[in-house]
C-alpha cells in the first residue's frame, strides 16, 4: 500500500478516534454525576420511613420497639410491659368465683320472665300506666318494691304484694347500693327471672312490653353505663385508699339506672371485696371530694371483671343538659308527644365529662352489632303528668 494511501487512512481514523473517545468520555461523566442523586433520593426516602415509623408506628410489637415511639402503647409500649403484680389472696378467691359464675351457663327457664324492680321513697305515682305497660303479659314480668321512707299504697294489682323489706335510703349515701343489692337478692330467688331492670318512681316506659322484652331478653350483655370521667365528678373522686384492689386507671363513672343480666346480677351477690372497698372509700364528705358508690360501684366493679359483658350505656333516658347537681325534670307542659318520640329515636350515648375541656363522648348504641335506639325508659317525670302520658301511651310506644 502507498504511503499517501496510509497517510489518508491514518487522517481519516484519527478524527473518528477522537470523537468515539470523547463520547466515551461523557458517558463516564454522566454516570459519575447520576450516582450521587440516586444515593441521596435513597437517603431521603430512607427519612422519611423512619420519621413516619416513629410519629406513626403501626400497631405490631417490633415497629414500636425498635422506633420507641411515643405514640405505642399498652402491649406494644415502647418497652416490655412489666409483669402484673401479685395478687391479694381476697382478690384471687374473688377471681375465681366470678370466673366460674360467669362460665356456669345460667339457667334455662322454660318461663324467662324480666324483673323489675322499683326504687321509692313511697307511694309509686305511675302505677296506671306501668299497668298499661305491663297488661296481657303477665307470665314474662314479676315486680318488686323498695320503699325507703313510706309503705306505698298500690293502685296497680301488678303492685300489690311485691312490696320487699325496705331499710331507709339517704340519697349519695351507701345506703343506695345496698337497696339495690336488696332488690336483686329478692328478684334472684324466682328463678325464673332472667333480667333484671332497675327504676325508680319517676320512671315511664318508652315502647311497649314486647319491644322492651325483646331487647332485653335477645342479648347477652347487661346495660351497665361505664365511661372514663377525667374531671373533678369522675376520677377526682377516687381515693387511693381502694388500692390495690382497684387502681385510678380503672376507675369508671355511670348511671345507677341498670338493667342486668341474671349472671352478673348473682356476680353482684357473690362480691364482697370491691363492695366493701367502695363501702368504706366511695363516700360523701371523704378526704375533701364527694363520690356516690351508686355511680361508680358497679361500672368499675363489672369493667373489672367482664367488660365484654357489658353495653356501657344505660337504657334509661336521664336529661343532663341543664348541667345542675340533678338532671332536669319534666313539668306537665313539657310532656307533648313530639318530646317523647324525639327520647325514642336517639340513637348515640352521650357523656360530657367533668374537666375543663368538656369534652363530649358521643358512642353509637350498638344492639348485637345493630344500631338502635338506646332507651327503653325515662326520667324524671312528675307526678302531675301521669294523665298526659296514659293519654299518648299507645301512640309513642308504637315502633
């Protein structure tokens, strides 16, 4: 080959070269440069799955551990949870009673029959219209009276005779539970009596018989009313004294005004331990604060011992909005139909509690899953209002 001819090769090759090299050259560049952002995005994707594990772990033992985060509680605290205390030997005997009652399947009556039992100081003003309430259905009901202060003259022939031995009852006072405790005792010895329903003589009924029968008898909770009250009328009440039967944590407030299952209610009987407790330490004028056992006693007691059993609302209609010392009471110019049908379609349980934020605990009323309306009965009620309310009975308690 000709030198010339090289020289042409040799020129045309060399620019070519220098080309291929410089491509190459800037294909290194760029992936130099590229490394860096990849290693930083990964970074950042890296913080942000941490920041989001620690302000929101999600509900597994090993996120809450590993991230101790502030918001991981209870069994996924951010450390082990230390092991339960000793118990008592009054609270292990306590315990095992209660766990082989409420294990003991209750008794099959082939005549289930609801209790209810009335707490009075007297005379009972709605007498006619609880007959009207209880009339042609005398086979699933049986009643009973408390009369603190007076024996009552009965206009009812459901009444007459159901009349229990009575000791005086002081309102706040101990004395309360113990008239409760009472009644149950009584109504727990037909043992027909499946549920137990307690009222006082300002009560009314809300549905008819079958309705309240049915929600009552057709479920396998007792409604107890039970809620945590952070205020001055809730945990302020609690003293250290009940320690370490019951701790502050556990303390609950409610409604005295229960309906109860047979099973509970002979729990009631076998307790003797968180009722002293709350006898001794749950007192008016105690240590500068006022608690009412009747309120606490048994939202505490049954929380305790069978949470699940219980619906946490009362289906006993009490108006606190007026915010006094006692609910408002209804006058008869206040008793119109629309009034009594507006009680019958609430369908949420409402608490406000006592601290200063006021905050308003609003819960759906839950029927085996269902939601329904919450009250079966009323109060307070004024005598004067008996003929209004017998008048509208059979239109308000239709469903």
């Amino acid at each position: 080959m000709l030198p010339s001819t090289q020289l042409k090769k040799g020129g045309a090759w060399r620019p070519q070269l220098l080309k291929d090299f410089m491509v190459m050259s800037k294909s290194r560049s760029r992936s130099q440069m590229k490394r860096p952002r990849w290693i930083i995005a990964l970074v950042c994707i890296l913080c942000v799955f941490l920041i989001t594990a620690y302000f929101y772990p999600s509900e597994s033992s090993t996120t809450c551990y590993l991230f101790s985060s502030p918001n991981c509680d209870g069994i996924f605290g951010k450390t082990p949870p230390s092991p339960a205390r000793e118990l008592t030997d009054d609270e292990t005997a306590s315990s095992v009673v209660v766990k082989e009652i409420l294990n003991t399947p209750p008794l099959q009556s082939k005549n289930p029959k609801i209790a209810f039992m009335f707490l009075t100081p007297g005379t009972l003003p709605f007498e006619e219209l609880w007959e009207n309430f209880f009339q042609g259905h005398e086979d699933k009901f049986s009643v009973y009276v408390h009369a603190s202060k007076q024996k009552p003259i009965h206009v009812s022939r459901y009444f007459v005779d159901r009349d229990i031995h009575s000791e005086q009852v002081v309102w706040g006072k101990f004395s309360m539970v113990e008239a409760e405790k009472r009644l149950l005792a009584n109504a727990l010895l037909d043992p027909d009596n499946q549920h137990f329903v307690l009222l006082s003589d300002s009560c009314i009924p809300l549905h008819s018989f079958d309705y309240v029968y049915n929600y009552l008898m057709y479920t396998n909770v007792s409604f107890i009313d039970c809620f945590v009250d952070p205020g001055p009328h809730g945990t302020g009440r609690y003293a250290e004294q009940m320690m370490p039967e019951v701790e502050k944590h556990e303390f609950r407030k409610g409604s005295q005004w229960f309906t109860m299952k047979r099973q509970h209610a002979i729990v009631m009987m076998a307790d003797s331990l968180y009722y002293t407790k709350f006898k001794l330490h749950c007192r008016p004028n105690m240590d500068g604060r006022n608690c009412y056992s009747d309120e606490h006693y048994l939202p505490t007691f049954f929380r305790m011992k069978d949470p699940a059993g219980l619906a946490n609302w009362s289906v006993t209609f009490v108006d606190w909005s007026e915010g006094k010392w006692h609910p408002r009471a209804f006058r008869n110019q206040d008793v119109t139909y629309d009034l009594l049908r507006n009680i019958t379609s609430i369908a949420d349980s409402t608490h406000v509690t006592s601290d200063a934020t006021k905050t308003v605990l609003r819960t759906p009323c839950l029927w085996n899953g269902m939601k329904r309306p919450c009250f079966l009965f009323a109060r307070k009620f004024y005598p004067e209002t008996l003929g209004k309310l017998i008048h509208l009975f059979s239109n308000y308690t239709k469903v």
